[in-house]
C-alpha cells in the first residue's frame, strides 16, 4: 500500500485544536465525509482495487516459489520461463493497479478538499462581525487553505490505506497457513508482541503529536503577529527581544518534534529486530524440517518474503498515526468552522427594502461588545436628507453606533428603524445595498484601482468609474499610478493617506448610495489634502442622508445636526453654535481640538 509522508506542518496549525473528547472521531469523518459523497465513486474505485493490487502483490512470493520448486528444482526450463513471465506480469499488475488507485483516491480527495473550501469561505461570508473580533486572522487563514487538506489526508493516507493494510495482513495469514501451517505459526507467534507494542508506541506517539501541535501552533501565530506588524517591531526596535522568543518557541517545537521522531526511530528499529528474530526462527525451524525433507526451498524463501511483507504495515505505523493525528485535528477545526452559526438572524420571509421616505430612528438602543457598554440607551432621528455629526473622546460608541446602523452587530436592547420598519425585519442584503459605509481606516484590495472602485461589479460601468474618480479629484492621482488598470498593492500600500481617503469617497460614490456613513479619518493631514477631502466630501454628500462621524471642524460645522457621544451616551444634541454657546461637552471637545472658544 502506498505510504503517505506526514502532510505540511501548515496544516497542523491553529491553536484551538485540542478540545478533548469534544468530537469523536468517528462523528468527524461522518461530518466530512458529506463532501466526499458527491466524489464516492472515485473512492469506490480506489476501495474496488484494493483486493486487485493486494492479490497481486501477495501471488509474487507464491510465483517465485513456483519458478524455484517447479522450474529450477526440476531442471524445467519451460516451466521456469512460464514462471518468470507471470510474475513479470504479476509486477506489471500490481503497479498499474496502484497507479489507478491512487489516481481515483488523489482525484476524489483533491475534489472534495476543494469542495469544502468552497464551503468554509461561503460560511465565513455569512458570519457576523462578532465572530471575526474573536477570532485571529492566521487562524481563519489556515482553515480556509491547509486545514481543508485534512480531509485528503485523512481519506488517503487514513481510510484507505487502512483498509488496504488489513486486508494484506489477513491474506498473508491465510496463505501463511495454507502453505506450511507449522511454519506459520512459528512466524505468527510474534503477533502478540507486535500488536502490544503498537499499542505501546501509539500512546507515547499521540501525546507528542499533540504537544508538537500546540507548540508549532504558538509559534505560527507569533510569526504572524510579527510579520504583520514589522513596522511596529522595527521602529521600537523590539527584533532582539523578538528573536528571542521567536527562538524559545521555535526550541519548544524542535523539542517536541524531535521527541515524536525519536519514538518512531524506536518503533522502527524494534520491528526490525523483531523481524529480524522471526527469520532466523523461521531459518533454524525450517532448516530442521528441510532436512527430514518436510519443506522444500522455494516454501523458505515464499515464507521470508511474506514475513518481510508482514512487518511493513508495522514499521510505517507511525508515519500513517501523525498523518491520521494531524488530519483529526484539522477536521475538528474546519467542523467547527461549518458549524459556528454566528450569524445575524433573519426573517423567513423578510418584508421588502424600500427606498428612504422620511427617516432613519434608533430607538433607545444598547449594545455592548463584552461586559462594558459601548452604547447606552441613544435615541434619535436622522430625516431623509439631513446631514447629522457625530462627535466624542476615542472610545464614546461613535464607530459602534455607524456599525450597528449596517447591521455588522444588533443591538442588545432597542431597536433601530427605517421608516418605521425595524432594519432586522429587512433582509441582509436589502438593508446593506442601501448605504455606502467608508471606514475609518480605508480598506483597499489588492487588484487594479478600477475594481477597487467597483469592486468588482462587472454592471458597473467604466463611464461611472470614471466620472466618480473625477468628482472625488482623485484622477490625477491615478493617472500617475498608471490608470485605471494600475495595480493596487496589498492593504494599499502605493497610496498615500489622502489618497487612499479620496478612493474610498470615489468608491461610495460609485455605489451611489441613498444613504451615506461616513467615519472620518482621524489622521491628521496638510491643509491642501484637507481641503480636497473637504470639497470631495460636499460632492459625496450632495443630496444625500448622512452620518458622519466627524473629527474635522470643518466637516462638522456643515452638519444639520451634532450628536455628542460620552461613554456609550447620548449627551448633546444640537447645531454646532447652538451647542457651543452651551459651553457643555461640546464646547470642550471643540476647545481640545480645535483651539475654538
Ligand atoms: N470589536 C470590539 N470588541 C470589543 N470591544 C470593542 C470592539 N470595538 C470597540 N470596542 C469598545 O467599544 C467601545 C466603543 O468603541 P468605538 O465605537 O470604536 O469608539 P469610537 O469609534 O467612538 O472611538 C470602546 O470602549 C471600545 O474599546
Ligand atoms: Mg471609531
């Protein structure tokens, strides 16, 4: 049977794995074997030639008995060249069936695994932004790419090779016995031992594996960390300190997986004593019998070919035992990926989007991430048309509120309507195509800058791409990258600031959207790009419902109205001189940050 090398180490990461007893295994695979069935012919095939590649394996020992027996022992050449030819076939056989095999069994596992990848990122898609605040971005990764493998793995190098294995084993018994049941029994004695000290081995093995999984997890979630935030580590000149820790992790994996490879150094070399032990029984038993002329030669050298064959399953035990450990494990995560049901509820029958008539209300809404709140008890309006700030310390629920508006989280209390209908009694997707949402921190994609504009939407004309990068004053800039086919690096990296701020205003107006939300940038940038991003805005914003959560006075100044957050509440409300005139919060916040009496 074909051996499968342990897989990736990539595919042993993530640090969640070891949730004991949480999932059989057995339940597991009947979990995944779901995206195997569509392919359950392939591996049908693969199962069909395992007696095909068994029995011809098996007979090659019994042809070469023959050849020596009947043609070299009787001096028949015929006979010997009758023999030579079918083992010669026998050979042949045995490898075209273990290719079709392992055709069938590749072909069905590389078609499921992509078939469950597929799936786990349709999942990740549907999921609620609760999900991703909990859990880190390397570890969704790794369930997306390596851990899908796990079920390749676990097919081919588990399942099936299993099968396979036993199925020789049992055939070698019997024709052990068939050909010289004394004989057999002699080789078979050493059954127990070796079936004790698998047992033995496998322990030991199983809490290395997992030991080796928890640590090469730590240390791939550092890495990530750290290549992610370079900048950070290099600029606070953190690499020493980082290297060092790098390092113990990186020890505590060789460690550990030094350990699991010495007990399969140990596995091996014990089996092969034992076999080495059973063939000079076997030589010195049957030495005996061959004398009293009992047993003839070719029957030796059968027996110590299929004693040889005996111990192959044995010795590749531990290589199979890590392929099978770490394939479990990476199942566990990605069921429990395709079983995380984090998203926001929706109505069976949703009622219909209508567009915008007279407002938008949150309704005495609370919502808290954890065990703080991040909003209290807010009420407004915003009415169709009208342009509202809103305004507070870092940390006041201002971001919060924007995403509860989008229905990233819903509320814990209260509710939020639009015209009077509760936004979570529309469907998702309705309720979303309604805004454009610009984010505080401008998420470009990698791609060229038009799609970065559309996103992608192929019914987006080039015209409107076009006209909505002029509009925003951006041209310019992009006709310096190259165009509109130009490419964008990853998280934008070829754009400055007021740059990256002005395409995501180009890509809202693209969107053209009834309703805009806005969360302004907080960095600070020169007057000339300000003034761009100012005059860009009241373009975006024209004609248009807005929420702006503004930090620039002059964005603030224009607003019809200013809701001042403070820990969670609503606490002033009010036009900007109205407000400062109150000398309340408002007025301090303005005093802080724009030097304004
Ligand atoms: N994803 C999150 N998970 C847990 N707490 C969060 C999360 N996002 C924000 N918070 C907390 O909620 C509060 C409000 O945050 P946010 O709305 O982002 O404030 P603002 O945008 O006004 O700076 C803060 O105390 C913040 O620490
Ligand atoms: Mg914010």
């Amino acid at each position: 049977m074909s051996v499968h090398r342990p897989s990736t180490p990539a595919s042993l990461q993530g640090s969640d794995e070891d949730r004991p007893g949480k999932l059989l295994d057995r339940e597991l695979a009947a979990r995944l074997l779901r995206f195997v069935r569509p392919h359950a012919h392939l591996l049908l095939a693969a199962l069909l030639l395992l007696p095909a590649v068994g029995t011809l394996d098996l007979l090659q020992p019994m042809l070469i008995k023959l050849a020596i027996d009947e043609g070299m022992g009787r001096r028949d050449l015929a006979q010997l060249d009758r023999y030579v030819l079918l083992l010669l076939l026998c050979m042949l056989g045995a490898h075209v069936a273990g290719f079709l095999q392992s055709y069938a069994l590749q072909l069905c596992g590389q078609r499921a695994t992509h078939d469950l990848r597929n799936a786990a990122f349709r999942h990740l898609l549907g999921l609620g932004s609760a999900y991703f605040d909990r859990q880190p971005v390397g570890r969704l990764l790794t369930r997306v790419t390596s851990d899908a493998d796990a079920l390749n793995e676990m097919f081919a190098a588990g399942l099936v090779s299993l099968v396979g294995d036993v199925l020789t084993l049992l055939g070698l018994v019997v024709i052990l016995l068939c050909l010289d049941w004394k004989l057999a029994l002699v080789c078979l004695a050493s059954a127990p031992v070796l079936a004790l000290s698998a047992e033995l081995f496998r322990r030991m093995l199983r809490a290395t594996f997992r030991q080796s999984r928890r640590q090469l997890a730590a240390m791939s979630s550092f890495l990530h960390e750290h290549v992610q935030g370079m900048p950070v580590v290099q600029a606070y000149q953190q690499e020493e300190r980082a290297r060092q820790r790098f390092g113990e992790l990186n020890e505590a994996y060789r460690r550990s997986t030094f350990r699991a490879a010495a007990y399969d150094a140990c596995l091996f070399a014990w089996v092969e004593a034992l076999s080495t032990y059973v063939v000079a029984a076997l030589l010195w038993f049957a030495a005996g019998r061959m004398a009293a002329g009992a047993l003839t030669f070719g029957v030796l050298v059968a027996f110590y070919k299929y004693v040889d064959r005996f111990f192959v399953p044995l010795r590749d035990l531990s290589t199979k035992y890590a392929v099978m450990q770490s394939a479990l494990a990476a199942a566990e995560r990605m069921v429990g990926l395709l079983e995380t049901q984090e998203r926001l509820p929706e109505l069976a029958h949703p009622l219909p989007a209508a567009p915008l008539r007279e407002r938008i209300s949150f309704i005495d809404v609370s919502f808290s991430y954890g065990q703080r709140p991040a909003l209290v008890h807010v009420s407004f309006d915003v009415h169709k048309g009208q342009r509202v700030a809103v305004v507070g310390h870092t940390g006041s629920g201002k971001t919060t509120l924007a995403r509860l508006l989008l229905r990233q989280y819903d509320p814990v209390a209260g509710r939020i309507e639009i015209d009077g209908v509760d936004i979570r009694h529309v469907s998702l997707r309705d309720h979303r195509s309604r805004f454009a949402f610009v984010t505080q921190d401008v998420q470009l994609l990698r791609g060229t800058i038009a799609d970065n504009l559309s996103l992608g939407d192929p019914a987006l004309p080039r015209s409107r791409i076009v006209a909505a990068a002029r509009a925003m004053q951006v041209e310019e800039a992009i006709l310096r990258k190259g165009g509109y086919d130009a490419p964008v690096l990853e998280r934008g990296a070829n754009f400055s600031l007021g740059e990256r701020q002005l395409l995501s205003f180009a890509r809202a107006l693209c969107r053209d959207p009834e309703i805009l939300v806005l969360d302004e940038a907080t960095a600070s940038v020169d007057s000339q790009t300000e003034a761009q991003l100012q005059a860009a805005l009241e373009v975006l914003l024209a004609g248009r419902t807005a929420i702006i959560i503004a930090h620039r006075l002059s964005t603030i100044r224009r607003c019809d109205e200013i809701l001042v957050l403070h820990k969670g509440r609503l606490v002033e409300r009010g036009r900007h001189e109205v407000l400062l005139a109150r000398g309340g919060l408002y007025a301090k916040l303005c005093q802080l940050h724009f030097g304004e009496r």
